[in-house]
C-alpha cells in the first residue's frame, strides 16, 4: 500500500482533469426505471489513479458510460449532475464534439476486449483507423503507429500480430491491444473497466505491468473501475466506494484503507485474504445489494448494516467530508 508520504507528493492543489458532481443516471426497462447512478461525486487529478469499487451491479462502468456519452441509446439518460473535462461540460457538449473528445482526450479500455473491437477487421488496421479519425496521417503512417503502440504494451512480434483478427489472439494480448488503442493518441484521462477480468493470474499480473508503465509514461490521470481490492491497493492513490448506485466514501487509498469509516467499505476489506500470518476467518456482508428500480429513501445498505439504527432506513446520508492522515476525503453514512 502506498504511503501517507506518497500520497501528499501527488500534490492534489491542483484543478482536477476531471470533475464529477452528483451525476445521476436512469435507465428505461419493462420493470420501470432503474437508478443506476444515483450521486456520484469524485474529483481525478493530474498524475494519479483513481480507483471505483463496489460489488457488481453497484453502477461502476454506468457511470463510465455517462461520463463518455456511451450509454444505451433509446433507454439511457444523465438526468442530473455535472461532468466536467478540464473544465468543459461534458454534458452539455454536441455528439460531434463528443466524438472528437472520445479516443483524443478521454479513453476506455472495456471490460471484453473481444465485444469492443470489432472481429472482421484486422487489430492493427482498426488502431490506425481511430488514428486517422483524430489526427491528420497517411494510413501507412497511421499502421506503422499501432504497430508501434502493440509493441509497447509488449505484444511480441508486434508488426506480425498487428495484421491479426481479434478472435486469433489470446485474451491477454485482446485487452493489451485495447490498451493500445486506448493510449494511441495520449489521452488526458483514462478509463479502465475491469482490465484484468477472465485473465488468469499470470497475465492479470502482466496487464498490471502494462498499466503501470502507461500511468509513468502519461501525464493524465487514470480511473480504475474494479471489485478487487488488490488491484486497488498495488495501482491507485485514491479509491471512490460505490454502494447500490451511490457514493458511499472516498478518500486516499492510505485512510480509507488504514481506518475505514463506512460500514460498507469495512466488510468489503475484511472479506479480502490476508497474506500477512493473521488467521481470521474471511466475513462475508449479510444479505443482497438492493434492486436499483426504487431505491428506499435512506441508506441503501441499511437493511444488511450491523451498525442501522432507526434514523438509516428513513433518512439518506449525505456526503461529509474528512481530513485523513494522507489527505481529504468524504462519507455518507450516520455513524461514521
């Protein structure tokens, strides 16, 4: 885990690259409207890894999607909130200049590589296209550049493996080609949905190397979208816990982790495996996370807290804010 040091050298005086205030999002199905994002917050600045965790379901990649304009056409929409790039509104922005940011100025790597590129183009032609679509190079320019970038999220035999199908490369060497496509043209912010999904351990702990050595060569800032812990504790600086579509508690990955202060993020962290000789056994949290089509009117994780009282089903908790050790951060919760 990174240290309090470490953390307070970030420097987070700074503007934030990107800016997420209460951002809310519905989705329309036949059992009614679901509140996938219902109040999100976070702040990512230059420099860092922010990491969004919770259990499945609980709004990480939906909230992505917003962030990218990329939500189901016909039955997503951002009804509330504000996301601002650098200080440009991305909700307010037209689908061209949306285009032109997607790719150029905020990236995603997806969850299933094999789902995001597309299976009857070659990996290296469909690089050099995204390319081209921003930047003024000649195709032979532009396929010589994603031969490059497969080469440097260490895909062997680069230019070879650059004329493959997707469906003709392993799982590890899909997502490193999304990983490439997605740092082509230097974004300022990059997304990364659960990079090291259906991975075994040995490739997941090689994409983590990929993504390490992108974070020191960008001078962007970096969302991490996981449920693994680990994952969180080796690559980001701050982490954002998500609960039932909402923000629950944020803070540096240092305080949040050292000394949890949201019932919620407690349980998640005494059901990871110990590796430093303590034999308690692991805890799972009681009960389900909650449907997201009505929501109760307070706390969420009330019904499966073990510190509820009769104040948490009635009233929801807003965010209030700390002082860590290692920095600033925020809880939603009435014991806290």
């Amino acid at each position: 885990m990174k240290s309090a040091g470490r953390l307070r050298a970030l420097g987070t005086h700074a503007d934030p690259l990107l800016s997420v205030r209460d951002l809310r999002t519905e989705l329309t199905s036949e059992e009614g409207v679901v509140q996938a994002v219902s109040g999100v917050s976070f702040d990512l600045y230059p420099g860092e890894v922010l990491a969004i965790v919770g259990e499945s379901g609980c709004g990480k990649t939906m909230t992505a999607l917003s962030i990218l304009g990329l939500l189901p056409r016909g039955s997503g929409r951002v009804v509330a909130g504000e996301v601002r790039l650098d200080g440009e509104d991305l909700l307010a922005a037209s689908p061209r200049r949306m285009r032109q940011i997607r790719g150029a100025e905020i990236a995603m790597i997806f969850q299933e590589p094999l789902t995001a590129l597309n299976p009857v183009h070659r990996v290296g032609d469909q690089i050099a296209e995204m390319i081209r679509t921003h930047r003024p190079v000649r195709r032979s320019e532009a396929r010589r550049r994603a031969a490059g970038l497969l080469d440097q999220v260490g895909i062997p035999d680069a230019a070879r493996r650059a004329r493959s199908y997707p469906h003709e490369l392993s799982g590890g060497m899909r997502q490193r080609a999304m990983i490439a496509m997605a740092i082509a043209l230097e974004p300022a912010v990059l997304i990364a949905d659960e990079p090291t999904t259906a991975l075994d351990a040995t490739v997941q702990a090689q994409v983590l190397d990929v993504l390490a050595e992108v974070r020191r060569s960008l001078s962007g800032g970096m969302v991490l979208i996981t449920h693994d812990l680990g994952v969180v504790a080796e690559m980001a600086d701050r982490v954002a816990v998500m609960y039932a579509g909402r923000t629950v508690e944020h803070g540096s990955v240092y305080d949040v982790y050292e000394r949890p202060r949201h019932p919620y993020t407690a349980g998640l962290l005494a059901a990871v495996p110990r590796v430093d000789g303590t034999t308690d056994r692991l805890r799972a949290i009681a009960g389900t996370p909650p449907a997201l089509i009505g929501l109760p009117v307070g706390c969420s994780f009330a019904p499966r807290c073990p510190m509820a009282t009769e104040i948490c089903p009635q009233v929801h908790p807003q965010l209030v804010g700390f002082t860590g050790e290692s920095g600033h951060g925020a809880v939603a919760c009435h014991h806290a």
